[in-house]
C-alpha cells in the first residue's frame, strides 16, 4: 500500500465548486483507499492504496464525476513526492504561505517563462512536476497568469509541508 496526498482543482475557492470534506472522505473510502484524512476545505485528502498513481487518479476523479455532476480535475502524488516538493523548493527564503507549488500532470515548459503573462515582482521556477512561483508582494494583487495553471492545481509551502506530513505518517 502507498500513501498519497490528492489535489483537487477548483473545490471550495471563490464559492465555486462546492464539496463537502466529509463526501470527499466517503468517495474515498468508497474507492477502497483506507486511512483517508481530509486537510482544509480546499480539496486535499491523503489515504492509503494498492493502486498506481494513475489509477488513484482516476478511479477518484470518475467518483467525482458521478457525485458532483462534473469533472473535477484531481492531481494525485505519493507522499514522498510531496516531501521532495518540499525539499526543493527554490525559494526558501521566501516565507512559505508566499510561495506556491503549481502541480501538473503534462510536461513542463522548456522555458518556465513560456507564455506568462502579468509578470511583475514574482519569481518563477521549474520542479520536476511543478512549477514554483514566489510571490513577494502576495498573490491578491498579483497579475500573473501562468497557461499550465488551466490544468493543474497550486498549493503553498506550508498547505504542501502539511500534506507531506500527514501522507507519511499514514
């Protein structure tokens, strides 16, 4: 069995998107997945599987699907994944509610600057299925728009440090 953290996309931000941690837990355990634990209201969860990632992935988002009436998009990391995000995160300078993790599950840019638009004081780097992004003066003002950000889910520093807790204690 492996412990993965699931990141679902556009849950619970902005009033858009509503699910309930407790439905979540449900799918969850629903799907098999044992030692389910939910974090914030924002769509994370960490469990326990015998599946691969993609397959955790999937059979999770199909759930969704079903329950909510449309796709969610749902990005699934093991848990020592989660801690190795952690670990490089470029910007540790930074406080860490000020730097995200933009998670996607498509290739990355060459170039971490490739179709940004909005790009003022922020800092942008690339992970190995992340793109960091510092934000110096706070995301509320920022403008920056990143085109992966269509597709994957961000999550801070400290949301990150915690999941990657939780996972690998499970």
């Amino acid at each position: 069995m492996t412990s993965y953290v699931a990141l679902l996309r556009a849950v619970n931000v902005g009033g858009t998107g509503k699910l309930a941690m407790a439905d979540l837990k449900s799918l969850c355990e629903a799907a098999g997945f044992t030692n389910v634990r939910t974090y914030i209201a924002s769509g994370n969860v960490v469990f326990r599987s015998g599946g691969t990632e993609d397959q955790v992935r999937l059979d999770l988002a199909a759930r969704l699907h079903v329950h909510a009436g449309h796709e969610i998009r749902v990005l699934v990391r093991e848990a020592a994944d989660m801690a190795a995000v952690v670990k490089r995160n470029p910007f540790q300078e930074m406080p860490p509610n000020q730097v995200v993790a933009l998670f996607v599950d498509r290739p990355l840019p060459a170039d971490p600057l490739a179709g940004v638009t909005g790009l003022g004081t922020e800092r942008v780097s690339l992970g190995q299925r992340e793109i960091f992004v510092a934000y110096p003066d706070g995301m509320a003002r920022s403008r920056l728009r990143i085109p992966a950000e269509t597709e994957g889910t961000a999550r801070n520093m400290n949301t990150i440090a915690k999941l990657a807790g939780m996972a690998g204690a499970i």
